[in-house]
C-alpha cells in the first residue's frame, strides 16, 4: 500500500518461482526460512535478467532458521555484488512492533505486552538490561518505500532508531501506562534470549522515524484484541539457563598409589589421546542410538524411538562441538523424536480403518490428538528445515558428496512432512468425523495406456465415517457408459471425430485433477452422492503392493499372481481369447483391485513401514496420484507433485503422453524412447526445441497381430510455435496444435505395425524468453507419464554461437550440454549459459 500511494504498480508473489513479466523493483520480504534462501536465489536470478534492482529486507526475529537461512541468502548477494551482476541494496529492520504484528515477533516488548493484559505482574529475565531496537510498523514501511529513491545499490542500511529500548525501561514504561497497578518482578536465575547487538548498516538518508515509543504502544494497547487464556501443555518461552559452578567433589580411594613419572606419563598420554577418546565415544554412541531409532521405527515402536532419539540427538549436539556437520544429524533426529511422539496418532488411524473393515470396534480420534500431532510434525519440519540450510554449509571435500545425498533425502523429508501436517490439520474432516466422506479409487491398467496412468474398466467407492470404514464397493466403469457424458478432450474430437465421452474414457487429459473433475461429477449424478477425493492407482503400483503382501489368488481366474508375474498374467488375459465385448480383462483388472485393497485392510502393524516404502515410491513415479476437491491438502499434494497436475515450474517443459486405442495389443510389447534437443538455426539467437519419439512394437505377427493405435500428446511451454513435423522422416501433416492448461500441445495419431519401428519428430520455436541472447540459465521440466516403465531419455543444449553450457550434474562437451537417463520419475535439469 505505501509502494502504492508513492506512484508504483505492485504485484506480490507469496512462493515459488517469479513472475515472468519485468519489474523494476524487486523486494524480497520472505520471513519463513524455507523461502529465505532459495527465493533470494531465484528473485536474483531474475534481477540479473530484467535487470532489475533488488533490495534484501533482513528481518530481526527470534529463530536460529531464519538467521541461519538469511546468512546463507547474503553470500548469494555478496557474490553478485561482487561480480558487478545485478544492483543490490541490504535493508535491515530493526524490531517490529505494532497493530497486526505479532507479538511473538516484537521480542521482549511483546512478551511484556502479553503479560501487560493478562495480569498485574511484568517479568524480566536477568537484570532487565537486554536492549533492543524497536521501530513502529509503519515507520517501517515508511522506510522500505524511501528507500528506491534514497538507498544506493551496493549499501547496506538499518531502518531502525539509533538509540536502542532497554527491557527493565519498557517494563516501567507499560507499568506507567497501567496506573501503577502491574509490579515489576525479576527472575534473575534465568537470564534473557542472547541480544542481537545493533541493527547493521548505514542510516537510511533522510529517512525520519515518525512514531515515538510511547505513542506505538499505545496504539497496540488500543488495539489488541484481548489474550487468549494461555493453554496447558505450552511451551515455556525459550530462556537460556546461567552457568552454575558445582562445588569440587572429592573421593577417597584406597589403591596402589604409581609413581609420579607414570602419573606425569599417564597424564600426557590422556590429554593428547583424551579429545580423540571423546570423540570416538560419541561417535559410537551416537552411531548406536541411531541404530536404535532405525530399529524402533521400523518396528512401529514409536516410544522407543522417541527415547533413542533424545539420546541420539544429545550426542550428536555434543559431537557437533568438534564436528560440526554433525549438527545437521543432530537436527534429523530431533525430528525423528518430535514425529515419534505422536507417530502412534497415525498408525491409530490407519488400524481404525482395518478394524472397522474387520467390524471390530474401533477407538475414535479426538480433534486435540490430531492438532498435537500436527503440532509436533511442525516441529519436525522446522528442525529438517535447519538441517538443511547447515548440509548447505559443508564444503570439506571428503564430505561433499555425502552432504549432497543427505540434502536429498532431507529434501523428500520436507515433502512429506508439509503434506503430512496439512493432513492432519484436515483429518478430521478427511476421515469423516464431521460427516461422511466418499473417494473413488480408479484401478488403471498400465498396458492399456492413458494420459494419466492407463484406461480404468474398474473403480471402487470407499465412504469414511467417524474414522472408520463405512462402505467398499467395487464397480464396472461401463455400468456407467450411458449415467452421462462430458465433451471429448479437444485431440480425440479432431482426429478421432468423437464429440461425448462417458465416465470410463475421461482420463486421456494429462492433467489428473483435470480428469478426476470429470469422473467425480459423472459419478456423483449417476449415484447421487458427494465425491471428495479421486485416487488414480497404475499396475506398477499395484506390483510394489505384492512385493510387500506376497501372492494373490485370484480364484476366478484360478491364477496366482505375484510382483514378478503380474504383468505377464494381465498381458495373457487380456491377449488369449480375446474377442469385442469380452469383459474378461476388465474383471481380472477388477479382481486385482479388489484383492489388494482386501489384503490392505487386514494387514498387521508391522508391515506399515513397508507399505509406506511402496506408497512413496509410487508417488514420486507418479504410479499413484492423489486428487482432493478441497482444503490445504489440495495446493500441498500439488507442490509435492503427487496429485497429477501439470508442472508450473518455470523455465523449459516437456511432457509426452501416449493413449493406447488397440483393441488387442498390450502396451508391454511397445518400448518408447524420447530425444530432446534444444538449439538455434543461425546467428539471431532464436531458440528451437526438437523432440524425436521412438515407438518400437516388439510384437510378432502371430503374437499378437495388430498394429500399436497410439494418440500421442506432446506439452510443451505456452506459446511454442510448430515449425514442422516427421513421421519416419517424411513431412507429416497430422499434427493438431491446441493449448492444455497451461501449455502448448501438440496432437497425433500414429500406427506401428508388429515387429516395426516408428519415429515422429517435432520442431518447434520455443518462446522469445528462451532467446539466446537474454538467457543466462536455463532450466528445464520433464514429467514422467503415470504408468511408463522408465523410458530412455536423451537431452542435449547447443547454445549460439559464442556461447557454452556449464552444469554441475549435466556431462559437457565442445560447448554443449548432455544428459542420458530414464524416466522413473519427474526429471530437473538445469545449467547456465555463458561466453566463450
């Protein structure tokens, strides 16, 4: 509002990558850690493209995340500042207090305030004689919106008075302002939060603050809504204990005295060896109570865990003192403790479910225990969070490589735990206690491939209610072929020339929210009841499933399958005797389904831990998406990219879906490999991508006999324009271009014959934002299509003329970047462009 009033146009960006339109100005205001770093990075990337000016605003809080996150955010700055890249300026606030600030963030002052309103007495920790300095809100702002005309890139300034408020004069301060009715007590066993010292950097010219200190607080005390009563089991406010000196304690021993020489010898040889005996004990045991942890969780000993981790967590802290990429250890199992505390909340809803499956009583959840829980995963997520910004900071070579895998895995970690306590903040709801709560899972089958995972003859309702079970059911998707029907994805009206699809043949939209809409509003008006989540499950996840269970019988079959022959046994069910109008290989598919879902409700404590293995797994391959209609869960699932949605992520995308139309040939008999090439034709820095897919159907003409029908579905960056398109390198005139969500597609129907090989190659331009001669770091998105077994992959970036690729992960050659792999999963890759 204060940028407003001053004449510019604002636009915020709450998270995630910028905007593409150019601004002049760039603020980064971030507070949550987990934006601090890595948004600083990405908004200074976009200054140095705009260019833009760029101001770093350094809060003043109480969180060792956010101080540490800010640090690392500065030797970003620093760098570029260094190299002369983008123009910088550091605004450093003082302490924030004011209406709709709060009071948890305003230091001692707010602490005081809370007690100000509660009752008669003011606290202070210590002397009294911590000092801070407190700026009013609005000052603030005065400050940040002064400083684009005032602040010169390349300065760091303070926007903060330069005399700084002392606890015991604020405490005196509020006692005036009360009467003289609160006392002002001391506690001087326990001493203040460490000060910060002076708020760093020049004054800001002529920046005046406006606002006296008395008059702030005034403003607060008329504003302030009254406090909440404070409530039990809540944190004590984090203090730091003094040091006590313990009286020397002496003990008598009768025992053969040595000699001094060996006492002299024995006390040299203990205080050169005494560092590396401490330091092999904690290893050890630190390294044992690990062991313990690992131990206990896979047992779903949750209160065991949480013991070892204590104990593990104290170790390692003492560990770091010596070795400091301990402390990232150290903050790992602090969060293995905080999630083992209320782990049991957890696996108590997951046996509510197998026991109502069962009709055995069932213990009902309160809403206090998923709010603990949440709580405590909050925790969890905060102590992964530092531990992360700390692996950052390892930069001894012998641990480089292990600090790289350890970011790795901490990062999955925070995935899961910011899904994980969303979804405990809705469980309630959810689970069903606060009214029944309906999902459809959809059994797709892989080799009979869809845009979202494979065609689904089969989908079951699970109805939630009070935490428990209240209804499975299974049916046949044709039942409801004539319920209703929704317009035909725009690809299957113009080369299939079908206009209406019913609820079975939704899914050919590559966006699984986008289809799981459709299937939801279809069955709803053909059962009359409410649909609140759609859960999309791939015969590759149905194959992690049985590794865990073992074998299924399939009595109707009179066939047992297992991980190793799953999908032999889809592939000759669907094969043998098939003929138009079978329903054979949707009941097998349908069996499966209802077997495992079966087998899943019965299973034992002990196999959580595996199945949660198989869930992750299959999410991150995207063999198992989950879409729900409403709450946070929603936006969490998509930033964790398990619903199925089309990546937004900026920079380059590519994503390749195949739709199976054969009427006998199984997908397994077609391998596909994908080719993708971005380069300029001549010297105007123009960029082209070029993407070769390879259909190879391995099929013979006795087994089986068709030809693979395949509508293929290229995405690609929104406002890709085709260039040109080759089937089996002749020009080939069928391609369709159409806009998908937030892409430009591209459309085919294209035939391979048994035991042949198709190519289809596309060209097109890619946006003016990929021109080389603006791009200085090119980033690009590869979605992995549900249900694909880990198609080979080719990448190669040929920068202009004068122009090199290096990258850190990507192998380089005369200039050019290259990337060989797989698709197991969603594929980043990124890398700069630089002169020769």
């Amino acid at each position: 509002g204060v940028l407003e009033q001053k004449g510019h146009r604002v636009a915020i960006l709450p998270e995630g990558d910028p905007p593409k339109a150019r601004y002049d100005l760039i603020f980064q205001l971030a507070r949550d850690p987990a934006n601090v770093a890595e948004g600083t990075r990405l908004l200074l990337e976009k200054a140095k493209k705009d260019p833009s000016r760029l101001f770093f605003v350094g809060w003043r809080l109480d969180s060792k995340l956010y101080d540490e996150a800010a640090r690392f955010a500065r030797t970003y700055l620093e760098d570029a500042a260094g190299k002369n890249e983008a123009e910088i300026t550091v605004l450093n606030l003082g302490r924030l207090y004011g209406p709709e600030v709060d009071l948890a963030d305003s230091g001692a002052l707010g602490h005081l305030i809370v007690e100000f309103a509660r009752g008669n007495t003011l606290t202070l920790y210590g002397e009294g004689k911590d000092e801070d300095y407190y700026i009013f809100i609005e000052d603030a702002l005065e400050g940040l919106a002064a400083a684009p005309a005032s602040a010169q890139p390349g300065e760091t300034y303070a926007i903060a008075p330069s005399i700084p408020a002392a606890s015991e004069a604020v405490a005196k301060l509020l006692s005036e302002l009360g009467g003289g009715r609160h006392e002002i007590g001391f506690h001087r066993g326990l001493s203040a939060l460490e000060e910060k010292g002076k708020v760093p950097g020049k004054t800001l010219p002529e920046f005046k603050i406006k606002t006296s200190f008395h008059d702030g607080i005034m403003t607060i005390l008329k504003t302030a809504p009254a406090p909440a009563p404070p409530k039990t089991g809540g944190r004590l406010p984090r203090l730091r204990t003094p040091l006590l000196r313990l009286p020397p304690i002496s003990l008598k021993l009768r025992a053969p005295q040595p000699s001094r020489r060996k006492l002299v010898a024995m006390g040299i040889i203990l205080l050169i060896l005494s560092p590396l005996l401490y330091l092999i004990g904690e290893i050890g045991w630190g390294a044992y109570q690990l062991s313990r942890t690992k131990n206990a969780l896979l047992a779903v000993d949750f209160p065991r865990a949480e013991s070892a981790s204590a104990t593990t967590t104290a170790s390692l802290n003492r560990l770091a003192k010596l070795f400091p990429a301990a402390g990232a250890l150290a903050e790992v199992s602090a969060a293995v403790g905080e999630i083992s505390s209320q782990g049991t909340v957890l696996t108590q809803a997951l046996e509510n479910l197998v026991k109502s499956r069962r009709g055995e009583e069932i213990k009902p959840q309160t809403a206090a225990e998923f709010r603990a829980a949440q709580a405590a995963f909050a925790a969890a997520e905060q102590y992964l969070t530092l531990a992360w910004l700390e692996v950052q900071q390892i930069e001894t070579g012998f641990l480089q490589k292990p600090a790289a895998n350890l970011q790795e895995v901490l990062e999955e970690g925070l995935k899961v735990l910011e899904v994980a306590t969303i979804f405990l903040g809705q469980a309630e709801d959810l689970l069903g206690y606060r009214g029944e709560r309906t999902y459809l899972i959809l059994f797709q089958n892989s080799t009979e491939l869809r845009s979202t995972g494979g065609f689904f003859g089969s989908l079951a309702q699970l109805t939630l209610a009070d935490g428990g079970i209240k209804k499975l059911e299974f049916f046949d998707s044709y039942q409801f072929a004539n319920a209703g029907k929704v317009p035909y994805h725009p690809a299957v009206r113009q080369l299939l020339g079908a206009s209406e699809t019913p609820l079975y043949d939704v899914n050919i939209y590559p966006s699984f929210p986008t289809s799981a809409q459709q299937i939801g509003m279809l069955f709803s008006q053909a059962q009359g009841i409410p649909v609140h989540g759609i859960w999309g499950a791939t015969l590759n996840f149905a194959q992690e499933l049985l590794k865990v269970m073992g074998p299924l019988e399939l009595l109707e079959f009179e066939r047992t399958v297992d991980a190793e022959n799953l999908f032999a046994v889809v592939t000759e069910e669907r094969e043998e005797d098939f003929f138009p109008g079978t329903t054979r290989k949707k009941r097998l598919v349908q069996a499966l389904g209802e077997g495992l879902i079966e087998r899943l409700f019965v299973s034992s404590t002990s196999a959580y831990p595996n199945l949660a293995r198989a869930v992750w797994e299959s999410l991150n391959q995207r063999n198992l998406l989950l879409y729900f209609t409403q709450g946070g869960i929603v936006p969490a699932l998509t930033e964790a990219g398990w619903d199925g949605e089309l990546s937004t992520t900026a920079g380059d995308y590519l994503g390749i879906f195949d739709n199976n139309y054969s009427a006998k040939v199984n997908g397994v008999w077609v391998k596909r490999k994908i080719d993708y090439r971005v380069f300029s034709p001549d010297r105007s820095g123009v960029a082209r991508a070029e993407t070769t897919i390879t259909w190879e159907h391995t099929g013979t003409d006795s087994w089986p006999s068709n030809s693979y029908q395949n509508l293929v579905l290229i995405l690609t960056p929104k406002g890709s324009k085709l260039m040109g398109a080759f089937l089996n390198g002749a020009d080939f005139s069928g391609t369709f271009p159409y806009e998908e969500g937030n892409k430009t597609a591209f459309a085919a129907r294209l035939w391979t014959p048994h035991s042949a090989t198709t190519t289809f190659k596309i060209i097109y331009e890619l946006p003016a934002e990929f021109h080389f001669d603006r791009l200085k770091n090119y980033r690009l998105t590869v979605q992995k299509q549900p249900g694909t077994f880990g198609d080979p992959f080719t990448f190669r970036f040929e920068p202009s003329v004068g122009q090199q690729a290096v990258s850190a992960i990507l192998r380089t050659e005369d200039g050019k970047a290259i990337f060989e792999g797989s698709l197991e999963r969603d594929l980043s890759l990124e890398l700069e462009i630089k002169e020769r």
